[in-house]
C-alpha cells in the first residue's frame, strides 16, 4: 500500500537501517545519500521516508511530502558546491526507473547538457 514500508522495497529498507547506504543528510520525511553508481562527481539520491512509487503518486498524495524532497535537493547541492545541478524523477523502466519508490536524483560538479549524455 502507498505511504506503508514495503518489505521487498530496497530505500523502504535503506530509510529502515538494514541495508547500508552512504547518507548526507536526513530530515524527518526525507533521507539524502550517495548513489552507488554515480554519473557526476555529486550524484545524491533523496528519498520520501513514506513509500511510494513514482514522485506523481508521491506529489498526489503527499504534496507537503513532494516538496521536502525538491527542497532537499536545493540543501545538497548548497553542501556539495554544485553551483549548478540537475534534479531529476525517472518514472517507468522506460525511463530508467529501478527502484519503485519515489526518488529524486540530484546531479552536479560537472557540465551538464541537453539532452543528457
């Protein structure tokens, strides 16, 4: 169920301490940490401590919830120095999406173009 942890869910398992993740910050609704396969020198993910599985369904039912994570994201890229920085929400394994759990990427420390690559 959307908002409840989920057992098979890695950043339900990560936001609950069993499984290690490299964390730079922490609010009461959101957890900042490295991503594990970086593409930029400042590769952070934040996640909504609530489960759910797209940053849509997140923004619907949690709009308060929404806003903490984009305004974290404003929070690591002061901390990390990324003067300029990309945020971004994969939705669907079409779109790179792997874990289903609202997330948001947030990218810096280096040129960023458009489209990426």
């Amino acid at each position: 169920m959307a908002g409840e942890a989920r057992s098979d869910c890695l950043f339900c398992k990560i936001v609950a301490g069993e499984v290690p993740a490299t964390v730079v910050r922490e609010t009461e609704t959101t957890l900042a940490f490295r991503d594990i396969n970086p593409q930029a020198p400042t590769h952070v993910l934040i996640i909504p401590k609530v489960h759910h599985p797209d940053a849509a369904s997140l923004a619907a039912a949690e709009p308060q919830i929404a806003a903490d994570v984009l305004r974290e994201a404003q929070e690591v890229a002061t901390e990390e120095e990324a003067e300029s920085y990309r945020i971004v929400f994969n939705t669907g394994t079409g779109a790179g999406q792997t874990v289903f759990h609202a997330h948001a990427h947030v990218l810096g420390g280096r040129g960023l173009q458009w489209p990426p690559g």
